[in-house]
C-alpha cells in the first residue's frame, strides 16, 4: 500500500478515542472508515511484544486497548478509531497464543488458545490453525479475530502434536489435530517419524 508521506502520528490522540470506545470484545473497527492520518514509530514484534519509539510498552492494559482497535488490511496493519487510521508495523503476526486448553477428544475435541492479549479464541472452521513452513521449521498460527493471526508459541505447538493424530485428506494421510469436529493438518504424515 502506498502511504502518503505525512508527519509520525502521536499516541496520545488514539489513547483518548480507544478509550471512549464502548464496546464488549474488539471494537467494530470493520465498520469504521476514517482517513489515513500517517505512520506511527509502533512496531509488534514476532514474540508479541509492543514497542512504542522505540521501547516496550509494559503496560499491558495499554498494550490491550491498542490491540483492541487493530485492524489487518491486505498485507498493512492500523490502529483504527472512528476519527483516525494509522499504519503499524508487525513483524510477524499480530498476537501471541501463549497458551490453550482442551476440552473432550476425538473428533470432539475443543482446543481453546489464549493470546499474550488475553483474546480467548476456539479453533473451529472460522477460526483455523495454519502451519506455514521457512526452511523446515514450521511456524502454527491460528485466526483470532478478521484478518488477525495469533503465532502459537513454541511450547504450545508441541502440545498439539502431542495431540495430533493422522487423517485421510484427498487419498493422502496428513497429521494433525482436531477441534470443533474441525481436522487441522499440521504436516504430512508421509516423511515424518510417528
């Protein structure tokens, strides 16, 4: 996306209209179009972590009205209120699931992840786990909400393989897990040592 080339934006504008936003949950940055206002020096980092100039931000409350006005277009990230858009940068996925629970087993099982945000997201066919590959080393992400990925962290990706199983998919076997009578293939059970 191209972005105009306009003065940093200051924090302290989209601190006072997060907080006037009332809402349960994220809030409805989908149905809000106000004008691109500039970039701001913000920046998540592939472990989840929040900088501001620079510096971590160690406030979680903060960090969690921040990611409660994220919003993903295409391949750019915003902080969106209904007066102001201004570009972020992610290093990798917006979120953190840092941990999950799971409920019943089988094709009944539930796998209920929670992010470095406290978001609270059950995988299921909206929301599914991903495995991206770089070099062989697998990266598993889940959907959190539209657009916005959650990287599931390490110790949490071997647990699930310690759940996974192996499933028929299109006349191939492919390891994976399930939740929400949802099969999630995590690698093809082929080549792997199970």
């Amino acid at each position: 996306m191209e972005k105009p080339d306009q003065n940093p934006v200051n924090a302290d504008s989209l601190i006072k209209a997060a907080r006037q936003i009332k809402s349960r949950g994220p809030a409805p940055v989908h149905l809000w179009n106000p004008d691109y206002c500039g970039e701001m020096d913000m920046r998540i980092a592939r472990d989840g972590t929040w900088f501001y100039m620079g510096t971590p931000i160690g406030r979680k409350p903060l960090v969690k009205l921040f990611a409660n006005i994220l919003r993903r277009d295409g391949d750019d990230y915003f902080l969106v209120t209904p007066v102001e858009k201004v570009g972020i940068t992610v290093e990798d996925a917006p979120f953190v699931a840092v941990d999950f629970e799971v409920t019943g087993q089988g094709k009944d099982q539930i796998l209920t992840f929670t992010t470095q945000t406290d978001d609270v997201v059950r995988a299921d066919a909206d929301h599914p786990i991903r495995v991206q590959f770089q070099a062989d080393t697998p990266s598993p992400y889940v959907l959190v909400r539209t657009n916005l990925e959650a990287l599931i962290d390490r110790k949490s990706f071997y647990r699930l393989v310690e759940l996974g199983v192996t499933h028929l998919i299109d006349g191939q076997d492919w390891f994976g897990v399930w939740s929400a009578g949802t099969f999630f293939p995590l690698a093809r059970a082929s080549g792997l040592s199970l």
